[in-house]
C-alpha cells in the first residue's frame, strides 16, 4: 500500500547522522528597501499559526549548491520583502508583518550518506526532521518562528532542501510560487510570475456583513465510546497508495443513488472520490457512534472565486476550508455517492459572497478558530500544486513532500508512478491498520 521511491540500502528509523553548520541569516539584497520599517498587512485569512515543513530531493548539486542557493534567496527576498520581516500583533490587535529585512534563517548541513541510503517511502518525523529546522535560539513559540531553510549535502552529490514556513504568511500556492521564483533566481532567469503583495484588497468590510452560516468555526461534541481509540496519542503518518485502478474502483461506486436531497451535481473527479473514501473509511476506523457529527474540511483555493478574481501572483493566504457534514450513521451506510455530493454541495457553495462573509466574520469575532479534533477530517490536494517545478540548477526534485501532518489529510502524486496518488493519512495506532484495511477490502479485493 505504501508507495515506493527508490530501492536502496535504506536505513531504519533516520540512523544516518547529519551535521549542521551554525545558523545565519539571509538578508533581501542591499538595493532592498521596499516596505522597510512597515508593517505589512495581512488579512483575516491570513491567521493560521500552524508551521508547514517540506522537502525537496535533487538527485545533483555538488559543492555549490549550497551558496548559490543562498544568493539567490538573498535576491528573490527583494521581491518578496515581507518574508524577510518579523510576525507581530500590530496596535489595532492583529496580526501584521514588521518589516525589518531581518532576514531567513539559514543552515548548511552534511549527512554521512547517499540520498539512497534514505527511505524516503514512510513519512518517518525522525528521519524527516534531520532534514528541516524546527527551531532557532531565541526563538519561544511558534509565533516567532521566521521563514527557515536547510540545505544538506549528501555523499552521492545531491542535497535536499528543507523549508519551513509560518502558514500565516503563505497558503500552498503561495509558498510555491515563491519557490519557483527562487529557484528560477538562482538559473538567472528573470521572475515568471512576479508576486502581487497588497493583501489589503481581502480587507474585510466596514462594517461587517455576516450573510452566511460559517460552521467550520463552531465545534463538534465528542460522542465517541471508545476512549481507547479516540484517547490513543500514539498517532502515526502513513502514505496510503492508489494506484489508477484503485481510484477507478472508487468512482465506480459513486455512481448508485445519494438520496432524495442530496445528488451528484458533476463527474465525480479523483480528488472528489479520494476525499469521500477517506472521509467514510476513518469515520469507520475510528468506530464512532451513529449519531456522531462528522465534517470534512476541503481546502480550496479561492484566487479564481472572488469578483473580480485575485490578481495573479497574490501572495498570501486565499484558501477556503469548505465544509461538508453528515452523522456517522448515515456516511457509513449509505453509498460513496452520498459523500461524494456532500463534498461537491460543499465546494459548490465557495463564491465571492461567502468568502466575503467569512471575511467579516473573523473581523467580528478575531477569536473564532476552526476546530480540529475526533468527528472533524481536513483534506488538502497537494497534487494541484507545482511542487516539482522547482530546479535550481540541476534538474526537478524527484520527492517534493511534507515533513509531517497531524490534522490535515495530504493528497498528493505518487513520485514515480504517473496516474497513482499517495495519500497521507494521520491516525492512532489502533485506528490505521483498521483503514488499511477497508482500503483492502473495498477498493483492492
């Protein structure tokens, strides 16, 4: 079930060793001086304090790689100013960027071995966080942790490079866009999709107007009665593979009938199917109650739904966690269609007066956050997004992937087998071989 990525002489549990040089910072070239000293707002979407880990493996690189990556950040940062700066909670009480030019911190790393020697297959948080920074010195909380990059050279001349970014300054798009932008930095080519930095046009409105029911801000009471599962802290990361006949399985069974309110308003795409069959399968595995709530949470990306939409480039967070629900009872007996509608009702719903709403929403009540927890699921479709368009000089990474998920749901495309996704699942212990096996049992028999 789990996807493979190479064949090596892999070592179990992250035992090779990595040497980290001392931490530096990575300043906007000297000509920068956009912003400097201000602070840079950031809108209400813009509030998710969760720290996002990724890597990227290039199979090259040699010495250099290292310094010229380097440089190039030291020169992308002129464009894209404000991650150079500090988070803060400016007078008005919300968050805002202080533009220092302080700068990204920055370490060389030397692991003693080959990329080959590394089992990239599993999302080991061991092996992984060899590979990315978590903290700095001086450093207290997550709220002060800065943009963050690793880069470690291997024995076999390739290196990997680990980011880590505050979600409050970047959603998926926006992270790889910058990326991109770095990396064609670092080729010397000029900027292909140059960043759009006045977040002030997702300003909410004067005065607030709360026109739709937000739910994914209210929680959902636990009924679980089974505290050995929904108590277990022992949670583990697995890739779950599905291969194009597994998928094709899947939408095969959203074809029957939904119910009288609820139907099919499209084709059910991949994302929708996988999204439906993990939904039903870990409301399953986790043995909740019939009458217990659930809901999905489906990250969407919201630059095309506003009127007009957001101009190309917008760097900040434009996502909309769109919800679905449903009790236990009826997601696990009825047909995959069924959730397959409640996801697309969902996703459907996202245009330009909901997000709008939802704006003003935050504003009036700053202290409302999305609730995670047992009855509610969040999936994001990584596979959307261009992370392999990243070459700084010697080819596209063979892995791009996150370090670690603990409430979201991760699709993403298998690294080698064009057609198959991997799916990254968070579970207790007791909960995912339970999955594993209703993947066996309904997809794969």
């Amino acid at each position: 079930m789990v996807g493979k990525v190479h064949n090596g002489k892999q070592n179990p549990h992250g035992s090779f060793q990595v040497k980290k040089g001392k931490p530096s910072l990575v300043q906007p070239a000297p000509a920068a001086e956009n912003g400097k000293g201000n602070l840079y707002f950031l809108s209400n979407v813009d509030d998710d304090l969760t720290i996002t880990r990724t890597l990227y493996c290039f199979k090259s690189g040699g010495p250099a790689a290292a310094e010229v990556i380097r440089n190039a950040l030291s020169k992308v940062l002129v464009h894209y100013y404000p991650l150079a700066g500090r988070l803060v909670v400016s007078p008005e009480g919300r968050f805002a960027v202080n533009c220092t030019g302080e700068g990204v911190v920055f370490v060389e790393a030397e692991a003693d071995c080959t990329l080959d020697d590394v089992d990239f297959s599993k999302p080991d948080k061991v092996t992984r966080g060899k590979l990315v920074l978590y903290d700095v010195q001086g450093v207290r909380n997550k709220f002060e942790i800065p943009l963050m990059a690793q880069v470690t050279k291997f024995e076999c001349g390739g290196f990997v490079l680990g980011i880590s970014f505050n979600h409050v300054l970047v959603d998926g798009q926006a992270a790889v866009e910058f990326i991109v932008s770095w990396a064609e930095t670092a080729r010397g080519l000029p900027i292909s999709v140059p960043p759009f930095l006045d977040r002030t046009i997702l300003r909410a409105r004067t005065p607030p107007k709360i026109e739709f029911h937000h739910p994914e801000f209210i929680p959902i009471e636990d009924k679980s009665s089974s505290p050995a599962i929904n108590n277990d802290k022992d949670t583990i990361c697995k890739y779950i593979k599905f291969t194009p006949q597994i998928i094709q399985t899947a939408k095969s069974k959203t074809t029957g009938r939904t119910g009288p309110t609820t139907t099919l308003t499209k084709p059910c795409s991949t994302f929708e199917a996988l999204a439906a069959f993990v939904w039903r399968a870990r409301t399953r595995a986790l043995e909740m109650e019939p009458d217990q709530l659930t809901r999905i949470l489906l990250v969407v990306n919201t630059r095309g739904k506003f009127e007009p939409p957001l101009p190309k480039g917008y760097f900040g967070n434009a996502i909309k966690f769109a919800p679905a629900h449903s009790l236990a009872g009826e997601l696990i007996e009825k047909p995959l269609s069924y959730a397959v509608a409640r996801i697309q009702e969902a996703v459907r719903s996202v245009n330009d007066g909901l997000l709008r709403s939802a704006i003003d929403y935050r504003e009036a009540a700053r202290e409302k956050k999305r609730f995670n927890g047992y009855g509610v699921i969040t999936v994001s479709q990584w596979s959307s997004l261009s992370f392999s368009s990243t070459d700084f000089g010697w080819g596209e990474p063979f892995l791009s992937e996150p370090v670690e998920t603990a409430h979201t749901i991760v699709v993403l495309g298998h690294p080698t087998e064009k057609g198959s996704f991997n799916v990254l699942v968070a579970l207790p212990v007791s909960a995912m071989e339970r999955f594993e096996e209703l993947v066996e049992e309904e997809l794969c028999g």
